[in-house]
C-alpha cells in the first residue's frame, strides 16, 4: 500500500448488477477487486460468491448469489475505493438491475449481520430490514440502480464473508493459472492463495510432497476463515489427489 498506516481488512459486498444477456456479478467483483490493486489503495485477497435464497418470490436473474471481496487496505483509503464502487456500479451494472453495495470493516461486524446473511440464505427478507440493520450498526449501504433490493444480498455477501463459513472462491490468487496441471501440496500453498487443503471427509493435507491434480476447474471455497481446497483421491492416481468435483463445489 501507498502509506504506513496499519492495514484492515475491508468487505465489500455487491449484488444484482447483472441481467440475463450481461457480465454477471462475478465479473464486476473481480474487476473492482483488481482495481484496488492499481490504484494502489490495498490488496484483493479473496472474492467470494455467496448462494442467497432461491424461490420464485425473490426477483433474480439466474441463481440470486451475491459477491463479497475481501481487500487489505488503510482506513485512509475507505473513501477512494467506495467512491470508485458507487461510481463503477452506476456505470456498469446492466439495464434493470437492482444494484446494491456495502462497505464495512471485517473487526466491526456484528453477529446479528452475519446472522442476516444466513437468514438470507433460507427466506424472504425485505429491503427494510437491511436498510435499518445498516443504520443501526452504522454500515456503508448503498443502492444503487433500479428497486435497489441489491441492497439485501450487498449486505447478506459481507456478512457470510465474515463469519469465515460460507461460499465458493469467485477468484483467489493463483488459482486460474493452474487449471488443468498437476502440482505437490508445496506448490499449491506457494503460488495460490489456498490457505488448507482437506479431503471431502475433513482430512487435512500435509505432506508438502503429495500431489495434486488441478483440473479444469479448481475452485476453493470459504471455510473456517480460511480458502480452503477440497480434493479427493485421484482416479487416475492411487497416491495422489484431484480437486472436488465441479458438481459438488457449484453446492457452495
């Protein structure tokens, strides 16, 4: 970062950009993510996607998740990044999208905001009731474009972000760039951001030299505060590894 001060960590929550012939949701986090970078305002550690309620009462454009992206950053830099996402947002979000976004510091978050998010999860929740959690705990939410509902998953994405145990990586560093390949445990935790790497049945990896076969499609997933891959043993190697199958991580 540009300056000494201490760095936090910051989530940035936003939901309902898209329509159906759009970029989704994903691809603006990770297009707000990289720019945090660039502008010399912090580092984008992860980006999650977060699966919200899905029922034929809640308007979505295809499978109603949100994104959260965690960056490390300065208190001073707060307001460059949310004016750049409020502006960004504007811009960009597709025609009849309901854009939401909130801003707010991981170590301020209460329970009650990661409680909303599970909530969020399993039924209806109303605009109201973000709106007022967001004031009673002093959070940065906005809406942006159209009814602005964006505003429930914007908040429901930081508050699943921070209670460490939900969603799947939308990008995590690294981890793109080794699809398709074969790599050892040492490797892995070198050059990705993956922080753990568990077998379907909670066993942890530990052998730096165990291999593991990357696949077309590697994703981690947010688990325990940490991004954690999940692998299961190798079809095509007795002593080896592959990452999950791409129907059991789309789950998260």
């Amino acid at each position: 970062m540009a300056n000494s001060e201490s760095s936090r960590i910051l989530l940035i929550g936003i939901d309902d950009t898209d329509n159906l012939e759009s970029r989704g949701t994903g691809f603006h986090a990770r297009h707000i993510g990289a720019a945090v970078g660039e502008n010399n305002w912090g580092t984008c550690r992860v980006i999650t996607r977060h699966q919200l309620l899905k029922s034929p009462l809640v308007p979505f454009t295809s499978h109603n998740s949100a994104a959260c992206i965690r960056v490390e950053t300065a208190t001073s830099a707060m307001a460059d990044i949310e004016s750049f996402c409020k502006a960004y947002l504007q811009q960009n979000s597709a025609e009849g999208s309901d854009a939401g976004l909130c801003l707010m510091w991981q170590e301020q978050i209460p329970l009650t905001i990661q409680q909303f998010g599970f909530v969020c999860k399993q039924q209806l929740v109303s605009q109201q009731a973000a709106w007022d959690l967001a004031e009673q705990h002093a959070i940065k939410l906005f809406g942006l474009t159209g009814t602005k509902d964006g505003v429930i998953g914007a908040l429901a994405a930081a508050g699943l972000n921070a209670s460490g145990s939900d969603g799947r990586m939308l990008w995590l560093a690294g981890m793109r760039e080794l699809a398709g390949q074969t790599v050892t445990l040492e490797a892995l935790l070198a050059q990705t951001g993956i922080e753990l790497v568990q077998s379907l049945q909670g066993l942890v990896l530990t052998d730096p030299a165990c291999l593991i076969a990357m696949g077309p499609w590697p994703r981690g997933i947010w688990l325990g505060g940490k991004a954690t891959l999940l692998v299961e043993p190798d079809t095509e190697n007795a002593d080896g590894w592959q990452v999950a199958a791409k129907d059991y991580l789309r789950k998260f």
